[in-house]
C-alpha cells in the first residue's frame, strides 16, 4: 500500500480521506497541471458564470474580473483581465487546483483539494470546492481572457 499511496502523491493526485470521494489524479509539470483532469473539455460560458457565482467559485471576493461593471470585486489577488495573455491553461490550472503548491504562504483556497484543510464546514469536508468539470470549465474562461 505505501508504494501504491506513494505513486499517486508523487504523480499529485491526492486521495480523500472519506471512503469512496477520491479526486482524479493530476501531474504536476513546473509550475503547470498540463493536461485536463479527467481529459474534460471546459466550456467559456460556464466557466464566466462559476467566476461570478458568489457561491461556488467566489473569484471576484479577491479579484478583479473582467467585467468592471459587475460589484463588489476584490484587489488582494491579481487581475484577471489578460490572465490567458500571461499565462496558459495548464498555469491556470494549477492556481485553481492549488495555489499553495507555488506559493505555501497563498491566501487563494484550494478549489480541488481535499487534505489538510482547516475550518471547512462539516458539509464540505472530503470534497473539493469544484469538481474537475468546473475547473475546466474556470480554466476555458480564464485562458481565453487574452486583452487588456
């Protein structure tokens, strides 16, 4: 079993503590997660409506967004504007998988992890903020963010 645990942490899969919720196992390359968890297909549409949902995505507490005219937008992360210009979906990816693997002292939330979390509600705990579908579907929006 050690081996077995050993090779999906190493491939960076993680795996839930909750019998039966496992994540789908991802390779981290540099600073990039390169290919789509669960080879899924995000869609733009999707993805801008996730962003902008105060309750699943909850991107615009932090950022700014794209759209200067929707409220109550954020200035402790990075813009989004032009995001796809500076960096690429497997970047991208991997900021919304989890950040902390770039930057340990990161206040951006983990969207798909599941261990060593603190202060998650007890309805939360052993599930990731969103599925492999929605960060793809993040991913989409966020990469074709090209201008300024």
């Amino acid at each position: 079993m050690r081996l077995h645990l050993a090779t999906v942490l190493l491939l960076g899969g993680l795996v839930s503590s909750r019998p039966g919720v496992a994540l789908e196992p991802y390779v981290v390359v540099e600073d990039a997660i390169p290919k789509a968890l669960g080879a899924r297909v995000g869609e733009v549409a999707r993805g801008q409506d996730i962003l902008r949902d105060r309750e699943r995505g909850n991107c615009l507490i932090c950022h700014q967004g794209a759209d200067s005219a929707e409220p109550f937008q954020g200035a402790i992360g990075p813009p989004l504007v032009g995001i796809g210009a500076r960096l690429d979906a497997g970047q991208i990816r991997l900021r919304l998988v989890d950040s902390s693997r770039l930057n340990p002292e990161t206040v951006m939330p983990p969207y798909y992890r599941t261990e060593g979390l603190r202060d998650v509600a007890p309805a939360y705990r052993g599930k990731p903020a969103l599925s492999e579908q929605e960060i793809e579907d993040v991913v989409a929006y966020l990469a074709s963010l090209k201008t300024f």
